[in-house]
C-alpha cells in the first residue's frame, strides 16, 4: 500500500496507473485530498486505487468480505 502524499517518486511509478510523467505530477500536486484530484493529474484510478493510500483511506478487495 502506498500513501499518495508521503511516497517518494520510485515508490509511485511502481503502482499500476502511474507512469513518470503523472508521478510527478502528483508529487507537484500534493496535498492530495480526494481520487477526483488524482484523476485531474492523470492517474489511471481504476488500475490504481488497489494499491494506494488516500488520508488513510485505501479501497479493499471484495474477496476480502466474501468468505
């Protein structure tokens, strides 16, 4: 899990969604609040949200819930 606001760039190309150009992006953007601010950067949400961190708010896996 990678927390949006406190990853280093390395950390953040490595999620699905995010790519060099939009990693910077997000860096130059911080503080991120919300996933509308991440799509305005360029994030790939859909591919991303499973692997970050938003204010401490990440999305879980359904499979998570399902027994």
């Amino acid at each position: 899990m990678v927390d949006i606001n406190d990853a280093k760039l390395g950390e953040l190309i490595k999620v699905p969604g995010i790519g060099l150009k939009t990693a910077q992006n997000i860096i130059d953007k911080r503080p991120i609040k919300n996933v509308s601010v991440l799509k305005s950067v360029g994030v790939i949400t859909k591919r991303a949200m499973p692997f970050i961190e938003i204010n401490n708010i990440h999305q879980t896996r359904l499979s998570k819930w399902i027994n």
